[in-house]
C-alpha cells in the first residue's frame, strides 16, 4: 500500500518535471528573426507613420493618453510607453477601478532609445516580436499586444512601421521589467506562433478585400465583435455586430453594430460613414467621464480610400440584429 503511495507521488512528480522542461525549452513556438533591413526612405518611413498612428495605433498604447481630450490623444513623448499595470487597483483610464494585473506589466518604451527602447533590437526582431509574439530574448508577449491581430499585417506595411520607428527621436524612459504571477506567466508562453511569410496586402483596386484587411489589422472586428467571456472567441455569425461593453473612467458604453442591419449602418451612406469620422477627429474638451474608447482621434485621420473601403467592406457582411453583451 504505502509503496504504491511512493510510486504514484514519484511517477506524478516526475511528469510535473517532464512538463515543466518541456515548457521550458520548447515554449513559446518561435523562430530565428528575419535578417532584414527596413529601407528608410522619406516614403517608407510616411506610409509606417501613417499605419502606426492611424490604423494599427501602436501610439495609442505605447503611449501615455489625455483623456480630458475626446479620443483620448496619445501625449508626446510618443512612444515612450505607459505607467505599468499593477496588482493594486489602476486608477484612472481604461478599466478605471476594475481591474487589477496579476504581477506588473509596463506598455514598453518603443522609440529607438538604446539603452531604455528599441535601440538595440535588430529590425527583424522587431517584427519578429509585432506578428509572431515574442521578445528580443525569445519570451512569450503578454497578449495584451496585439500580436495575435498583427499576424494579419503585410511584410510592407510591417516594414514601414519599422522605418518611422527607426525615424522616431529616441526618448530616454525607463519601463520596469514585467513580472508576471503563477500560472500566468506560463500561459502566456503558450499563445506566440511562428508566422508564414511572405504575406500581402490584398490589392487597393478591391476595396472589399482591402476593406476586410483594415478591419482586422485596425482591431474594428476585435472590439466591435461580441465575445464569450470565458473563452474570449468571438460568437459565430455576429462577427461585427457590436454590442460588447467596454470601461472607461466610471462609464460602461458598447461598440456599434457594423453590419448592414437596420441597427447597424443599414442606413447609412459612405459618405455618412466618412463626416463621422471627420466629425469627431478633433482634440476637443471633454469631461474624462463622458470620453470614448473608441478612437476617433486616430481613425479620423484615416484617408477617404481607407474609410471608404472599410464601408465597402462593412455592407458586404450579412446584416444581424444588434444586441448588447452583459457586463
Ligand atoms: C492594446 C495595446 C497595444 C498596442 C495597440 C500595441 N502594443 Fe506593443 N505592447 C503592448 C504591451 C502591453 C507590451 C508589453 C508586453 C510584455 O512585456 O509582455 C507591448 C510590447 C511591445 C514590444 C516589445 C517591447 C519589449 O521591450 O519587450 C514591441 C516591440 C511592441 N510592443 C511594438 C508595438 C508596435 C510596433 C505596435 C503597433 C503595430 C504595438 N506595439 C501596438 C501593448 C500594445
Ligand atoms: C478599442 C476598441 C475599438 C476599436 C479598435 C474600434 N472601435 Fe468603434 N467603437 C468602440 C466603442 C467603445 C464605441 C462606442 C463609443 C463611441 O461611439 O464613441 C464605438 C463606436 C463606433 C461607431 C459608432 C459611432 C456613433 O456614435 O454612431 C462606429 C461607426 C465605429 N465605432 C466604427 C469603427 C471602425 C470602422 C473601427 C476600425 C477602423 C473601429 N470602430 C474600431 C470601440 C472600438
């Protein structure tokens, strides 16, 4: 009896083992980073700041916010990264007084400082670290990055995000190294996937097809797609139907229906579409209680093709009723 006893506790020990190596030395699933050389051209670099601004929102998050401004702008130094998430209550901002982070993680510093920022990354490490999920050292991201989106954006587009990164000035901030509790900090070993490259953008003469790749790699599926909470996959056949309710300084609001449903832009024109945008680009005073985490202030300097393909793209989903998620 009591040698059975040993046997198990030895034979469960020994598997905890086993996995824990295997996790060890073969997570996260990575490859070498590409050997590449972004070209800083003056058109690269414009294209890359357009994207990382307007569409991808790299700024947005690495990036302090002024949420007395509507939109809530991202406050120079851009790219310098954000105060950490901590295990104590986040004060003020997204998920104001809701959430608490298991351990500390700080939205890095992304100009190309040496010492406290992207410096000394090699370009495809970088991208490397955008679409496939893992650091200059090979760990996991925590998926608050969007990585798992980014998987999306062409090798150009990546390449010129990198060109204005490269052309940022470098800010001097230091970030403290993340810590992550048990079992978190195994878990999120377990998401980065190698990514299959080349990849392209579809071609702008479909705006259709284009649309769609905007409204992937610009997150509007992300937020405007009610999800289970549990397992934080979208509900089939509600994809951009809004309805998902999100936290900003004390007011719940819930993204809109973006199919062309009468609840959603059924009937709307593209034109409509565009002047929102337009509407609501402006830096303008607001109580930080009455602000939007939709960003206005990004997306409404999207150019008119890009707007408009992404209503392209909109009425061509099949049209379903809006509804709102519970809290
Ligand atoms: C929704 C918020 C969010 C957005 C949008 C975002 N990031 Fe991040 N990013 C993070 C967080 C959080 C981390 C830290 C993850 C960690 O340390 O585990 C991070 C880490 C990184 C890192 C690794 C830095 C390091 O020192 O380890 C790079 C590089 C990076 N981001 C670049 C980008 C770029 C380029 C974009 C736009 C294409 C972008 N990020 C958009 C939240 C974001
Ligand atoms: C970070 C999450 C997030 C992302 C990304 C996002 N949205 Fe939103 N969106 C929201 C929220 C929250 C609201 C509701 C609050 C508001 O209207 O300001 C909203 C509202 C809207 C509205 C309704 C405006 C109105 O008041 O009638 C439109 C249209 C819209 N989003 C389009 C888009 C498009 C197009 C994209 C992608 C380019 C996008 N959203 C990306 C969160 C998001």
């Amino acid at each position: 009896m009591k040698k059975n006893l040993v046997r198990v506790v030895l034979a469960v020990i020994v598997a905890i083992l086993i996995a824990w190596i295997g996790f060890a030395t073969q997570l996260p699933r990575q490859r070498p980073a590409a050997d590449i050389q972004v070209e800083l051209t003056a058109e690269n670099i414009e294209r890359g700041r357009y994207l990382a601004v307007n569409v991808l929102q790299c700024v947005d998050c690495h990036s302090e916010r002024d949420w007395n401004l509507y939109g809530g702008p991202p406050v120079e130094p851009i790219g310098a990264g954000r105060a950490c998430m901590t295990r104590e209550t986040i004060a003020a901002g997204v998920n104001a007084g809701q959430e608490r982070f298991p351990g500390r993680l700080c939205i890095r510093n992304i100009t190309p400082d040496e010492e406290t920022g992207l410096g000394s990354w090699t370009d495809g490490e970088i991208i490397r670290a955008v679409r496939e999920g893992v650091n200059k050292d090979g760990k996991g991201l925590f998926p608050i990055m969007p990585y798992f989106i980014y998987k999306n954006v062409a090798d150009d587009d990546i390449q010129a995000v990198v060109a204005w990164l490269r052309s940022m000035q470098p800010v001097r901030s230091v970030r403290p190294e993340r810590q992550i509790d048990f079992p978190m900090n195994m878990l999120v070993q377990l998401w980065p996937e190698p990514f299959d490259s080349p990849a392209h953008a579809p071609d702008r003469a479909d705006p259709v097809a284009y649309g769609k790749y905007l409204a992937t790699v610009a997150r509007c599926g992300f937020c405007h797609t009610p999800k289970d909470p549990q397992s934080m996959k979208g509900f089939e056949g509600r994809e951009f139907a809004g309805g998902m309710p999100f936290f900003l300084n004390g007011r719940t609001m819930y993204t809109m229906n973006l199919t062309p449903h009468e609840s959603g832009l059924g009937s709307w024109s593209k034109e409509q579409f565009i002047g929102l945008f337009r509407s609501r680009v402006a830096r303008v005073a607001v109580e930080p209680t009455a602000n939007t985490l939709m960003n206005w202030n990004a997306f409404g300097a999207m150019s008119d093709e890009d707007l408009g393909a992404l209503y392209d793209f909109f009425m061509t989903l099949p049209p379903v009723p809006y509804q709102q998620e519970p809290t």
